[in-house]
C-alpha cells in the first residue's frame, strides 16, 4: 500500500467511523456507565485499544475482499454488540450509585459490590444500597476483595472487549478496497 492509496481510504465515511470510536467510550464515560473502579482507568485503556483497532483495520482492511470484509464486519458487530449488552447487564447488577450529601453539594458514588458476603455480614432484606449506607459505602467491608475484584475484572474487560470489537466493526464498514489494475490500465476494485 503506497501513500496515495492509502489517503485515498481517508474519507468522510472513515473519518466519521473514528470520531465514534473515540466518541463511543467518551460518551459512556460522561454518562457515568463506566466502570467505577479504578475510576477512568476503563475508559483510558479503551480509547487507545480501539484507535489501534481502527488502525489495524485502516492497514489490512483494504487487502481483504469485499466478502472477507462483510463477513468480518459482521462478526465483529455480531459480537461487539452482545459484549456491549452484558456489560450494561453486569454494570447495572454490580454497581450502586448513590447521591451523597457534602459540603460542596450532592456527589454521586459509584462503587463495584461483590457477589460473596464476608464472614459476619448478614443482609437480610437489605438491598446493596442499604447495605452500603450501613458500612460507610465501603464495600470491602460487606463484600470479600475477590468478589469485589472478579466484579471490577470483569466491567473493564467487558468494556474494553465491546468497543474495540464495534471499533472494528466500524472500520471494516468505512475502509475502501485496494483498486489493481490490469494490463490495459483500467482499474478492478478488490
């Protein structure tokens, strides 16, 4: 692929499909439906995984066939957004917001909860929230570490995995074909 093919590919349809793959987890992020622990760490691991997707897309994609890209295109989508949809599943299971009074004015907490009590911790009837307003909204005191931490292992990789599988998606959609030329000099698209 030499420079002028490759600016060719640059167009209105693969400048938009980057503008939303950064948008993408921007925008879960601004909406407060990242995932809250480590905080932001989700969202600065999956904007440069999803340029490097784009841009392993933006190298090989015009290589592919128009077939091999579909299909592709389709598979990645076909996963992206199941991926996407567990992990607003398992967002909305695992993890409690809460507005909490301040100095400054109302701040919403979000903590990841676990699935495994620790010994001593009886919830009856409470609900995470409750739990939570109980023991300080620290849920290491409710909930073990390894719990806690399966639940935060597995928001960041889903997140991560959702985008950068609709990343590619998109990419593969917007990427235009290498064009060859036969030995009369018209062109063939790929």
């Amino acid at each position: 692929m030499d420079i002028r093919s490759s600016l060719e590919n640059i167009g209105s349809l693969w400048a938009a499909a980057a503008a939303a793959v950064v948008a993408g987890p921007l925008g879960v992020w601004a909406g407060e439906i990242d995932p809250p622990d480590p905080a932001g760490l989700a969202v600065k691991m999956a904007v440069p995984f999803c340029c490097i997707c784009l841009f392993l897309v933006w190298i090989w994609g015009p290589a592919l066939g128009r077939t091999a890209r579909r299909l592709l295109a389709s598979a990645t989508l076909l996963l992206g957004l199941p991926a996407l949809a567990l992990y607003l599943l398992t967002y909305f299971s695992v993890v409690v917001s809460q507005p909490v009074p301040t100095q400054d004015g109302t701040r919403n907490i979000r903590v990841t909860i676990g699935n495994e009590y620790r010994p001593g911790v009886e919830p009856g009837n409470l609900l995470p929230a409750e739990l939570l307003m109980d023991y300080a909204f620290d849920p290491g005191k409710i909930w073990t570490p390894a719990s806690i931490r399966h639940n935060q292992v597995k928001l960041n990789g889903l997140f991560i995995l959702s985008f950068a599988l609709l990343s590619t998606a998109l990419g593969l959609i917007a990427v235009r074909p290498t064009t060859g030329k036969t030995q009369d000099g018209t062109e063939v698209p790929a």
